[in-house]
C-alpha cells in the first residue's frame, strides 16, 4: 500500500485526501477602487464589459443622484432615466439608448427580453 492510499474496513483501497487550510475570511470590496489592470499587474487591453462598466458608473459620486446602489448594497436602482440616457449612457456606453442598456442589464442576469 502507498503512502496516498488508506485501508477501508471491508479490505477496499481508497486514495486519502490531503488536507490544506482554506480561508474562508470575508472581505467585502464595496469601498475599494476600481483597478483596471489584471490579477497580474498587466493594464487590460479590451473594453470593460457591462458589469465593469455598471460597477464604476454606480461607484462614481458624481452619478448618485442619477443612478445609485440601494442602502444594503445588494442591488441598485435608476433614480433618473432622462439623465441617465443624457449624461452616463453617452459618456460609459458607445449608445445612448435605453432600451440597449435594459436589454444588456437583463440579459447578464439571465432575462430573456423581448419586443
């Protein structure tokens, strides 16, 4: 027998598992800025998708009275639509359309729109 198998009760090998600690520590990253280089230091090349860019449209002060993250924190809601199609959509996004921004936001959470 090796040094990775264990002797069950009924005779029958079974390959022992090693054990390594996991933390489970909680670290809520709400107040922490928004980086846009990879896990390795290197700057992103590629466009942000739509949750990136919601994620830094709903964490910029500017925008709170237009669109904001409710008090718990867990979701987020538009407090201006005209605004939000007039002054985030034109800046973030490469439209300005509403509807484009819906489709997108229920599409990610896995909404089927249609029209």
């Amino acid at each position: 027998m090796s040094d990775h198998e264990q002797s069950t009760p009924g005779g029958k090998r079974r390959r022992a598992v090693k054990s390594t600690p996991m933390d489970h520590t909680y670290h809520d990253y709400a107040n922490e800025p928004i980086h846009a280089a990879g896990g390795d230091g290197r700057e992103e090349s590629r466009t942000p998708n739509f949750p990136a860019k919601l994620h830094l449209i709903l964490s910029t002060l500017e925008f709170e009275h237009i669109i904001c993250w409710m008090p718990h924190g867990r979701s987020w809601m538009i407090k201006d639509k005209e605004l939000l199609i007039s002054v985030v959509l034109k800046v973030h996004f490469s439209h300005s359309n509403f509807d484009t921004f819906n489709r997108q936001r229920l599409h990610r959470v896995g909404v089927d729109y249609k029209t």
